[in-house]
C-alpha cells in the first residue's frame, strides 16, 4: 500500500510539473521581449532590428525592445545575451561576426557556436564597394591601379575587428598583394561617416546604408559584392562582371537566445519569425532598406553558422587578420 501510495505520489508530482510547465510555454511571452542590436545606431543592424522588433512585436503579442549593446566587431551584445535568463525574454540579432569570431580572435569570454542557440535566420544584406568622390577611379581595375602605383598612400574604412566590412577589405588587400592601411571605427556606420568626410578613402558597406549616399553623389561605387545587381543600384556591375567572381561578401544576419533557451520558447519564435518575414508589408518594408528577408529552421540556422565559420577561417589564415 506504502509503494503504491508513494507511486501515486509521484505520478502526481510529474503531471503537476509537466502542466506547469505546459502553462508556462502557453503564457510565453507575458511580457516585454528584448532585441539586441550588438551594433551601433544607425548601421544596417540597427535599421533591420527595429524593423524586426516591431513586426515581431505585433505579431507575438507583446513589445519587443531593440536594445543597442555595441563593441568589439558584435561580440559584446552577443556575450551580453549569453549571461541572460534563457528565458526567451532576451534575444540577440547577429551577423557573420558569429561564425569570424571564433577563428580572429585568440580569446572570447564566450563560444558563439556553442553558447548561442540558433532561432532563424531573418535576412542577407548586400553589400557595395564605395569609394570617396575623390579617390580618382571610377572601375574596380581602376582602384586597382591606382592602389598599386601609390603604396602605403589609400586607406581601408574598418567597422570593427570580425565585421564582414572588415574581414571583406582585408581578404581584397591581400588576395590583391596592396599596400593600404585599415582605419578601424567602432561600427559600419561610424566608418561609412569618415568616408563621407574623406577620412576613408575606401569601405565595404552595406547596399542599404551607401545607396542614398550614391544616388545624391556623395560616394561613388565600384562593384557590387553578390551574384547579382543590385536593384537599388543597377548600373553598378558585380564583382564578377569586374572580373574578380571570388570576392563576393554578403552580410546575413539571424536571431538567436541563450543556448539553454527551452526548445519549445526557440520554435514560438521561429513560427513567429517566419510569420513576419514572409509578410508582404514586411518583405516591401525591408526591400525598400535594401535587405532581402530570409527563413530558416533552427537546425537549419545551426548548420549555416557552422558553415560560414569554416568559410570565414579560410579567410581569417589567407588575409592574417587578428582582433588580439
């Protein structure tokens, strides 16, 4: 009688708990969702996150804060998010800085491909080689030429150690045996502002931020890094059209939370990511940024990252790019 009491007991006691926690996962979420953005204001993140946020926000039912947490080339919001509740109450928008991390830098206070669990990803940036109105080429063989014949005298626009801008111009220096110094800034933004000034002479920068700046004159571009042209700016031939199909540098970006985040917190979001993204009004919204929506499963997600990690560690060895 004891044993089947006690028995009872705990069939009880695992019926209660799984309905907690059932109740739990169908309260999800009961309050404020925070995004963060592990870059500057302003730069192609920022315009994306809060785009991200307040669609998500409608369409889950509660307000999602994009929260700016800048630094170290986006590993400083992402370690941030990390050390939170994995609660899906704290989520991170990342970019390729995930997967270049682990080989650029000798030491992280955290491990972005096991520390990170991955939601969706959510978009791809393309991105444009721009140059100052008064760097004299107005082609990409013209920079070419112009950097060859003048060592030492050009310089490279960075925004920050692991970003895609960065790693992008250091991967074109040293296939292309140049001379030019890396200026390194505290985000895309801030280095596509010293372009704008003439500080730079030179960036890898995100289709969406230099557009306006090319349209009005203010930067003239040089190739577009993708497959194809870019709609927001036709008549800038790609790179393979100029005759370097291997310097393609797009930048993606997706959402992931805490790795301990429940798998049924991890798969609301994914169902409500996809929602959003594959919305019209939001697909129209983000094409008008120059950014092109993207889905994924978790898992699907998971193997991409894993991927670009090994893509981008070639390229870490090839240009001897180090953020220590």
């Amino acid at each position: 009688m004891k044993k089947a009491f006690a028995l009872a007991v705990c069939a009880v006691s695992l019926l209660t708990a799984s309905g907690v926690q059932l109740a739990q996962a169908q309260a999800y979420p009961s309050r404020p969702i925070r995004l963060i953005l592990p870059f500057p204001p302003g730069g192609g993140t920022d315009i994306l996150g809060r785009v991200i946020a307040q669609k998500l926000g409608e369409s889950i039912g509660q307000n999602v804060i994009a929260e700016n947490r800048p630094g170290a080339g986006g590993n400083v919001g992402a370690e941030y998010t990390v050390r939170q509740a994995p609660d899906g109450y704290t989520i991170v928008l990342c970019s390729p800085s995930i997967s270049i991390s682990p080989s650029l830098y000798k030491k992280l206070n955290y491990d972005p491909l096991k520390d990170l669990a991955p939601i969706s990803l959510v978009a791809s940036i393309p991105n444009l080689l721009v140059v100052h109105p008064s760097v004299p080429a107005k082609t990409l063989s013209e920079f070419l030429a112009l950097a060859r014949k003048n060592p030492g005298k050009l310089n490279f626009g960075s925004g920050g150690a692991g970003t895609t801008n960065d790693l992008g111009a250091r991967y074109f220096i040293a296939e292309n045996k140049l001379n030019i110094a890396m200026i390194p800034h505290k985000g895309a933004n801030q280095a596509q502002t010293a372009l704008l000034s003439g500080e730079v002479d030179v960036l890898v920068i995100g289709t969406a931020a230099a557009a306006p700046f090319v349209k009005a004159g203010k930067l003239r571009a040089l190739a577009a890094l993708g497959d194809k042209r870019d709609a927001a700016v036709p008549d800038i031939p790609t790179v393979a059209e100029a005759g370097m199909p291997w310097f393609k540098v797009d930048t993606w970006y997706g959402i992931l939370a805490p790795a301990a985040t429940p798998r049924d917190i991890i798969n609301r979001l994914n169902a409500e990511l996809a929602k959003v993204l594959n919305d019209p009004a939001t697909k129209k919204m983000l094409s008008q940024r120059g950014t092109d929506p993207l889905t994924s499963t978790p898992d699907e997600f998971a193997k991409f990252i894993r991927s670009e990690a090994d893509r981008w560690g070639k390229v870490v060895r090839a240009s001897g790019a180090t953020a220590d």
